[in-house]
C-alpha cells in the first residue's frame, strides 16, 4: 500500500490538506474508491466539528492560529476500518428514483441522508451523463469519504425508467455512516442543552465559547448496535407499527441478518403478520422479490445468495415468522421463486457461449390462487425471451408439491432450522393467519 508521510504536530492534530493527503494515500488500495479533497467539498464542514470517513466520525479541532485540523490517529483508524471493506461490484442494491426527493439542504446539524443527497445530485438538469465536463466546484461531492460516483450503475428496461444501483457494501457503509452522525448530532446537542442547563452564560462572549468547546471536543460518541436477541419474536406487525416508539428502538438494534448495518426498518411476515427481525435496508431491498404483477415475479441471479451461498442464514431469518415456522415452509413469493430456482433448475434451457453453455432467457414464477387454498394453488415456472418461444412454460407445480419439496431440501440444507419447525414446535398458534395489507407509504419499499 502508498502512503504520503505526513509528519503530524507533536499533540497529534494534522490540518485538513495534510490529513486529505493521508486519507488518500491509506485507502488507495482499497476496494471502495475514495475522492481527493474529502476534507475539503460538501458535505464535510470542519466547521460542524467532525468529519465523516467511512463509517467512522473523526472530530475537527480550531488551533490557536484558527486552522482547522484533525487527530491523524483518527484517520488512520478509519482508513484500516475502510481497507477491511470487502466489495462485489456485481451485488447491487437499488438506491432510487423511488419518487422525486426533496432537495435538502446542507448546514451544521443536518444528518448525511445519503440516499436523498445523491437524487438530488443526480436529478439535476444537466444529469449525471454530464458530470464529467463540470467543472471542480460543481462536481459529485464525496459522501463519507467514498467516491460514489465511481461505483454508481444505471439501469434501464424496455418502457420503463432508470433506475440507480450501488454496491451492496457500499450501501451498508453509507448506512452505517449515516447512523454514527444522527448519534454525534444528538450526542452534541444533548451535551449542549445540558451545559446551558448548568452553567447559564452571563455574557454572549461565553456563548461562544460554549459553541467553540463543543465544536472542537476530540472524543467521538461511540454508538454501540445491540445485536438482536429474538426480544420481537411473536410479535404482530400490525401492533407494533402503530407504536410511536418503535422506530427508535429498531434504530438501537444492528441489523438481524448481515449484523454490521445499523437497522432501519422492521421486517415482518406479510402472510401470517408476525415480526420477523429489524435489518437493514441492503438486507431488506436484498430480500424483497422483483414483482413483475402481484402474482408474477422475476427470478433473478440474487436468489444464488438467498438459496445457496447465505441459505442458512436466510432461511433462520424466515423462520423467524412462528407461521412459516410452523407449517415448515416460505412465504408464498418466496416459495415460488425457490421452485423456479432449485427445484427447476435441470429444465431450464441453456445455448452455446464462449465459455461452457449459459442458462436461457430470463426466470420467472407465477401463480394462481394462495396459501391460503393450497388444493387450487398453482405455481407456473416460465423463461421469457426463450429462442424457442417468447414465454416457454418448464412446469407447472402444485402448492402442496412446491411445500414438499422445499421440506425435503431444508432438512438437507439447514438441519438446525429444519429441525426447529413443524406444528409441533408451537402451540397457540392461530388455525387461521390473518394476512397484513401491504405497506406502500414508503414508495416501491415495501417489506416482505
């Protein structure tokens, strides 16, 4: 690995040109791109007394001659915490358009909400096709250190609008950036409201030198995430939700599934109600399925991780539903995708490709009827944009099949999760589930 030397002061602190310089020089071979001038462009405000890098807050400090700067420790903390970030640029998370987003401003005590920052960057007139002819000032800023950017794909299908993908492990570093500033912002403003509390200033000069001590302390609030312990489980969605305190208590918690991310929404059971964990929202979009109609889905290449790479940890997280739990089984999208995926796989047709033969076409699952009358559910599993025939249909499953055999592939699967379903694990259960209308205030984020 590169490393400009940069010689720090002898209390440690470096300037913010210095500390570029270094933070450059440290993470040049990593996987997750970084921009020069970190330090310098939006969002970074030395003057809100930190900067973000990577997950990591690093505290900024006036010196006696009013130059702003930062402890070096600091940085090089962050810059190894970056450099142990493992990325496939293949595993891509949708982050938008998801409707227009308001345009937010940037001022000291604003939370990153990168999401919303980078629409805006992108939904300006001139668009991100012509960002490379802006000149310095107008260019993309660094979100966090990382040059987005650089790793930010756009999507299009026939007669439907862009759509923008980051990474999977660039959104979880985002959304663990975003999470360490919304709890130095209220950890600051806490300190603030108690010291005006205890010491009342007599005097504005000593306002300001309130402001000046809270801007330049050195010590960043660490924000532990509390790893989920089942305290949710058997718990109704529909009671939960209407709490006025829930999503503050999910934002306590580190993601149930990948367990690095802090946790932003509540993942739950759409067919039999209950809570399954909170987790992120890498894990969450990861997670939902590509409904093409609300019985008719894609079956696309990132059913590998949820039925073969990350099975085991998957299929504990469904069955974290008492429902799925009991009848040993996956929620009716789920299940249709894993029959197109596993249990179809041999009749999918392959062609000729440079190397070897590659799978035909594009996968997709349907189904008539429901769960909830297994005798007349069908599940269809069909290639679209087959040579040989637009819509070739490979099966035709039975829902009572389909559960059959997903049984026989869990035990062979994941024995321990196997082992912990079945009607005769729970008792009190309802005969009958009373399914949970679909969510759609958070436009096309609805949980599954």
């Amino acid at each position: 690995m590169s490393e400009r030397v940069i010689p720090s002061r002898a209390d440690g602190l470096i300037a913010l040109a210095a500390a570029d310089a270094l933070w450059t020089g440290l993470t040049v071979d990593s996987a997750i791109p970084t921009p020069s001038g970190a330090f310098a462009h939006l969002p970074a405000l030395a003057q809100a007394g930190y900067i973000l890098l990577g997950s990591h807050v690093v505290a900024t400090v006036t010196a006696s001659n009013g130059q702003w700067s930062v402890p070096e420790a600091e940085v090089r903390r962050a810059a190894a915490e970056l450099a142990a970030v493992e990325m496939d640029r293949r595993d891509l998370v949708r982050i938008g358009p998801f409707g227009r987003a308001p345009r937010q401003e940037l001022n000291e005590g604003t939370p990153m909400r990168w999401r919303q920052r980078i629409a805006a960057e992108l939904q300006e007139p001139d668009g991100p096709e012509q960002t490379a002819g802006r000149d310095e000032a107008r260019r993309p800023y660094p979100l966090a250190g990382i040059d987005w950017p650089q790793m930010l794909v756009e999507q299009t299908r026939d007669g439907t609008p862009h759509t923008w993908w980051l990474p999977r492990a660039v959104v979880r570093l985002l959304d663990a950036a975003e999470h360490a500033e919304t709890q130095w912002i209220r950890t600051a403003r806490t300190r603030q409201t108690s010291a005006a509390a205890t010491e009342p200033p007599s005097h504005p000069r000593q306002t300001e030198d309130a402001d000046s001590r809270l801007k330049t302390s050195t010590k960043t609030p660490t924000a532990s995430l509390r790893p989920y312990g089942k305290e949710l489980e058997g718990q109704l969605y529909s009671v939960l939700s209407r709490k006025p305190d829930t999503s503050r208590k999910v934002a306590e918690w580190a993601c149930a599934v990948c367990r690095t991310a802090p946790a932003t929404v509540l993942d739950h059971c759409h067919e039999h109600g209950y809570v399954r964990a909170p987790v992120c929202q890498s894990c969450n979009t990861q997670e939902r399925p590509d409904h093409l109609y609300s019985n008719d889905i894609r079956v696309a290449n990132r059913y590998t991780r949820l039925f073969h790479t990350d099975a085991d940890h998957w299929l504990r997280h469904w069955h974290r539903c008492p429902g799925c739990r009991a009848r040993t089984t996956l929620p009716l999208p789920h299940l249709a995708a894993w029959t197109a995926h596993i249990a179809c796989r041999s009749l999918r047709p392959t062609h000729r490709a440079p190397r070897g033969r590659k799978p035909c076409g594009a996968l997709r699952a349907s189904w008539t009827g429901s769960q909830n009358a297994p005798r007349s559910c069908l599940i269809t599993v069909a290639v679209d944009l087959c040579p040989a025939g637009e819509h070739r249909v490979l099966a035709r499953v039975p829902y009572r099949e389909a559960a059959e055999r997903f049984r026989t592939w869990l035990a062979e699967t994941a024995p321990a999760v196997a082992a912990a379903a079945g009607p005769d694990r729970l008792d009190g259960l309802p005969a009958q589930f009373r399914p949970v209308i679909v969510d759609t205030s958070g436009e096309d984020l609805e949980l599954f």
